[in-house]
C-alpha cells in the first residue's frame, strides 16, 4: 500500500453534504482518502480546492 498527496478542485455546492460527497467522490478517482482538508475557496470561480492524503493499493508481482 502507498500514500500519496493530492490536491483537487471541486466545484462549489449550495448544501454542505453535496460539498462533501462531491469532494469524497472525486478523492475516490485518486485512492481511498486517509484525510483531506479545504484550503481555498475561489467564489469567482466557484470552486474549492483541497489537500489530502490518499492510500493506493499494491500488488507485489
């Protein structure tokens, strides 16, 4: 198993569960997140940027 560091962006939501499933769901396309944290938000933009840790199954040939 690995860790890796990611950093993500996901768009803004008006409810703060669908923020957070939006947030779970993309983490999920990198690894299975260990934790993760909201370090900006661009209102402009509309979007959220996040840091996490993720872990990465591997297989051992």
């Amino acid at each position: 198993m690995l860790t890796q560091f990611v950093q993500v962006e996901v768009p803004l939501q008006n409810n703060p569960a669908h923020l957070e499933r939006a947030i779970a769901q993309t983490l999920q396309t990198h690894g299975d997140p260990l934790r993760w944290a909201i370090t900006g938000i661009d209102a402009v933009q509309g979007i959220a940027r996040i840091e996490a840790v993720v872990t990465i199954s591997t297989r051992v040939v």
